[in-house]
C-alpha cells in the first residue's frame, strides 16, 4: 500500500468531510480518505502538502467491526 499511495496518493476514497469521525475532527484533520485492505481491514490515512510535495499520513489501520464502530454504523 505505501507503494501504491507514493505514485497515487489519492488512491483511497474520500470521505465527506461531515462523515469524519469526531476523534480525527479533534486531531485537526481536514480531509481523510479510506483505501480497503484485505480481509475487510481499512487504511485510514490524511493528505498534507503543497503543489510540490504532498505527505500521507497514516491515522488508523482498522478491521471491519473497528471500522464501522468508528463512523458510528450499527449492526442491524
């Protein structure tokens, strides 16, 4: 993954800024994407930078049920 966000650091989805989770709001995070891993696990990451240089940041690496307990989905 750190290959594949090196040559695209936009590879994962975007999640809409009123979807962030309070906890990343907190840590000041502007923009958060989500890129899916195997075995349902989750690369949460945030992009920093300038038109030069642009950083990725890992927040969180989540399995499924941490995932959805994180933006706030419930089991039905």
């Amino acid at each position: 993954m750190i290959d594949i966000l090196k040559e695209n650091p936009q590879f994962g989805d975007p999640v809409a800024k009123r979807l962030i989770p309070k906890e990343f709001i907190q840590q000041e995070i502007q923009n958060l994407y989500r890129a899916e891993l195997s075995n349902y696990w989750r690369l949460l990451y945030t992009l920093e930078g300038t038109e030069l240089e642009i950083l990725a940041f890992v927040l969180s690496i989540v399995d499924h049920k941490e995932y959805d307990k994180l933006f706030g989905y419930k089991k039905h």
